[in-house]
C-alpha cells in the first residue's frame, strides 16, 4: 500500500505550552484513521496541524510523499489538496445545496465552465443520496442532510485526504450512527483517505481502519479496533478502551498467573517469578456459569435490553479454599455480562467462571 499521511515525532502546542508530543504514525492510501481522546487530549489540535490550522512545534507531517508541515517548511491549507468537514456543518445558509458544494471548485480549471460545474454538483447529489435537493435551501434540510450536503462539498475537489472534526456530535444517537455508516460506506466506494476525530469509541471502531489512542500528551498505541481491545500496549490503552477491571496475580510460574478467580494461563508474559501484577479482565470474559463453585455478590445491575451488565464484588466467602490465599486485602470486583433471562437482585451472588481468551497482564 502506499503511505498518504505520514506523521514523524510531531509535537503541537499553544503558548509555549505543548498539547501532543512525538506523535509517530501512517495513514495508508484509502484508509481511514481516527483520533480517539477524552477532552483536551489534544486530538483537534493534531487534526488543525494537519489541516494546517496550526503549526508544529517539532517533527514533520507529509502529504503523498512531500512535506506540507515542519519548523521550517508550511504549505498554506488551501494548498494542501485537504478536505475538511466540520462539527457544526459550516454551509453558507444564504446559498442554495446546490451553490454550496459549487464553492469547493470554484476556482478549480477542471470547473471552469458552469456546465462543468453544474455536472459535478449532480454527480455528488446522487453520490449521497440528494438526488434533486440541488435548489433547496439549507434552511430547510435536516441535520443529516445538512451533513450529507457538508460531505458532498468537502469531496467534491477529490481532495487526497478529507478530516472529519467531530462531524456527527451535533446529530441524535440513531442518526448519527446510520449517518456514520453511509459515510464511511461512501469513502470507501471514492477509495478517499480520512481522518476522524472523536471521543467516542463505538464510533471509532465503526467508523475507522486504525485508531490512535491519545492521552497524556502523547498518541499510546495507533492500531486496530481489534488490537487496541485485546492487546493494548499498556495500561492506559486497556483502561480506556472498552469495559473492565483491575485484579491483583501473582506469578507463580513462567506461564501461571495466581489470581482470586483462579490460575490463569499466559505463556507471553515476561515477569519474574513472584512478582505482584494487575490483571486485566473484560465483562466477556468472566462467564455467568450456575455450575461454577465461584460466587461473587452482585453490587449492580446495569439492563442493557438484550444482556445485563453486573459488577460482582469478590470476598473471601467467594471463593473457593485453594484460592483464598490468592484474594488480596482490598476488595475486587470484577464485571460481568449476562444473558438478561437470568434475574438476579443486588442483595444475591452470581456463580461464575473465568475464561478469557486474551490474557492481559501489566506490573503493578
């Protein structure tokens, strides 16, 4: 494949005041990557450097091969040949959907003529699904065709890599997502790079190819929906993404891990024997399983329609002899999802047992 969007040690900050650093990653050409982060992450900020918006402090990003940001070269955004859809649409509400998605190419000679232009205006129309909308005003669309029609107009320069800064957050849950699906069904027909940015998971995994993690001023692992669940790369990574908690083990062999629910089996790890670890488990694996010995009582319920999601707190009446040496002083919890057939109240225990496919282990 070849590398559209490169990013070599880049640093992005404000008033001496630095927001990302060492950012280290690659975009593929029509691949779709995004930029997951809480608030203040630093996530737009890395999206505005790419967009050209803002500078870099340190390193250097590059478009199709060439340098486009570094501390000693910049090319203009409108030079760039980037696409960018925004948050809150940004259509000229005096113009027509028509006349809106003409602005992008304008000024492009391959529309030079209105005949050409009026021709690549249809094109996109039909692309996202607003076949004769090209004389409504933008007044009185809906938000998603709104969104339809900032996508259309963002695209419709061919540009070689389009940025999408939080462009569904302004929408409801049921359309954004279904809007989310058809653009990305869209990006991938047009074979378009993109760069995503949000805060929320779900719409990451969707949505994206990669996905870079960003926390603690930096990007902690750039990697598949897949790999960022099952093998994160530190502890940040695997408290962030997904569900889950924390149990304390203890290495008893080279690949034995002594935990309150039990010896687990990791034949990857790289501890020394003895040492004291934390234990990554996730809901999917610690099974509800009524011929289990293991019990733990049921401190929440979450009803989640078609599964219910229990927080299960383990104590020494919990667990079997042979592990009540391994139930460390603090009380752990772990969670669990369920079938919502099964009923259980707060005040009853649940009989579980562990079988995790992925075993995640980091030093405690």
């Amino acid at each position: 494949m070849n590398t559209i969007l490169e990013l070599r040690d880049v640093s992005v900050g404000y008033d001496q005041s630095t927001i990302v650093k060492h950012v280290n990653l690659a975009l593929e050409k029509g691949e779709i990557g995004c930029l997951l982060g809480a608030s203040g992450s630093g996530k737009s900020t890395l999206l505005r450097a790419i967009a050209g918006f803002h500078p870099v402090s340190e390193g250097a990003i590059s478009l199709k091969g060439k340098v486009i940001a570094s501390t000693s070269e910049f090319v203009a955004p409108e030079h760039r040949h980037v696409g960018m859809m925004f948050q809150d649409f940004a259509l000229f509400p005096h113009l027509t959907v028509g006349q809106n998605i003409a602005f992008g190419i304008s000024d492009s000679p391959e529309f030079k003529t209105q005949e050409r232009r009026r021709e690549k205006v249809l094109e996109m129309l039909s692309l996202v699904g607003l076949e004769g909308f090209e004389n409504r005003s933008i007044h009185a669309l809906s938000g998603g065709q709104q969104q339809r029609v900032a996508l259309a107009r963002a695209i419709a320069p061919q540009p070689d890599l389009l940025l999408l800064d939080e462009p569904f957050s302004s929408l409801d849950t049921d359309l954004r997502k279904d809007l989310s699906y058809q653009i990305r069904d869209i990006l991938k027909q047009q074979g378009i790079s993109a760069i995503l940015v949000t805060h929320d998971q779900n719409e990451a995994f969707s949505f994206a190819d990669k996905t870079a993690v960003l926390g603690e001023q930096s990007v902690q692992q750039w990697d598949t929906a897949y790999n960022l669940y099952h093998m994160p790369v530190n502890a940040f990574v695997a408290d962030f993404i997904g569900e889950g908690c924390f149990i304390e083990g203890t290495i008893v062999d080279e690949d034995k891990i002594a935990t309150a629910l039990g010896v687990l089996i990791n034949e990857n790890h790289d501890f020394e024997v003895s040492s004291k670890v934390n234990v990554l488990l996730r809901p999917d694996d610690v099974l509800h399983d009524d011929k289990s010995p293991l019990r733990a009582k049921i401190v929440k319920r979450d009803f989640r329609g078609a599964n219910v999601m229990f927080t299960l707190e383990l104590s020494q009446d919990s667990v079997g002899t042979e592990q009540k040496g391994n139930l460390h002083e603090s009380v752990e919890q772990v969670l669990c999802l369920a079938n919502s057939h099964h009923i259980h109240s707060s005040e009853d225990s649940l009989a579980v047992r562990i079988a995790p496919e992925h075993v995640i282990v980091f030093a405690k």
